[in-house]
C-alpha cells in the first residue's frame, strides 16, 4: 500500500487513490470482480487511506464515438445502469469492510522493505512519466515482484537518500539508483 505515496512529501498524509479500475483487455471480464475486490481489500489496510475513486461508475454506451477502447468496459455498471460483476463484488466487500474493518498494515512491518526509485526529469511537471506507465519495462518489473509475493513501494528520486523518509515509510532497500548511475 505504501506504493501510493510515492510523491507525498509526507508519508503520513491522508491518500486518496484515484483512478482505479478494471478495463479489457488489460482484465479479462471473468476477473473483473476478483480484481477489484482484491485491489480494494489490499489499498484497504493502508492506514492513511481517505479514499477511492473507482474509475469509472458505468460503461460508456457504444452509441457514443471516439472513446478509447477500454472506456467501454471500465465501469461497475454497465451502459444501462445495470451493476456488472465487479460492481456487485464491491458492494458485498463494502459492507463486509464496514463491519469490520481491516487492520492497518504499520509501516516497517512484513510488508514494502523494498521500494523502486522513479527518476523523472522534472518532479514537478509530467515530464518523463511516460516511462513508468502500465506499457514499459519499470511496470513489468513491478508487476513481477507483486506477482512473486513482495510488491515494491515507489518513492521519487529526489526521496532515495533521505534516510528519515524511508525510516518512515518502513523502506530498507532500493531497487534502482537515486543517482541515476
């Protein structure tokens, strides 16, 4: 969980994810509702969670043109409101999280001693993200050691060598040089 505060100075700040969801092809519609309850489920434990933002609500209708692709399937609801598996799987988890909620998972526990360094060329603009998107070498990397059982945390660059931060944020090792090597 603590991957999604790679860019807060704080690590303690409140986190909002944004933009999460399940498209096709990138999720095959027979998993949709285990992704999504299981992304839900594990950004649950993250004690500084505020909030989610599932991206998006519905479906957009194939009446209407020039959306990519996957805006077609993206929703909980499908083009005609009716709720799609994943929005029923979320709604169950939603109930079962209010009634009991997760236990935090505390920073320097079991979970994200490793984090991968992003260096971006300019940490104030967009400049050089690309490189980190869902299509190149960095994600498959993290992807990887997610699927091997330890996914990473991300931290910025800028962050790498300043021992206090990473005391914080429970990180003991990086993956990637803060120096660009």
């Amino acid at each position: 969980m603590q991957f999604v505060t790679a860019f807060a100075a704080d690590p303690a700040r409140p986190v909002w994810v944004q933009e999460v969801g399940a498209p096709a092809p990138w999720v095959a519609a027979g998993d949709a509702a285990d992704f999504a309850t299981a992304t839900v489920r594990h950004l649950a434990g993250n004690p500084n969670l505020w909030g989610i933002t599932w991206w998006c609500s519905h479906d957009v209708s194939r009446d209407l043109a020039d959306f990519p692709e996957l805006e077609y399937s993206l929703g909980l609801l499908d083009s005609s409101r009716k709720p799609k598996p994943a929005g029923l799987a979320l709604a169950g988890l939603i109930g079962e999280l209010r009634s009991s909620p997760p236990a935090a998972v505390v920073p320097g526990s079991s979970v994200h001693k490793t984090a991968m360094v992003i260096a971006l060329d300019d940490e104030h603009s967009t400049a050089g993200r690309s490189r980190y998107g869902v299509t190149g070498e960095f994600f498959d990397a993290w992807l990887q050691a997610a699927v091997d059982g330890e996914p990473p945390a991300l931290v910025l660059e800028s962050r790498a060598t300043d021992p206090a931060y990473l005391a914080a944020r429970g990180i003991t090792s990086l993956i990637g040089s803060p120096l660009r090597k």
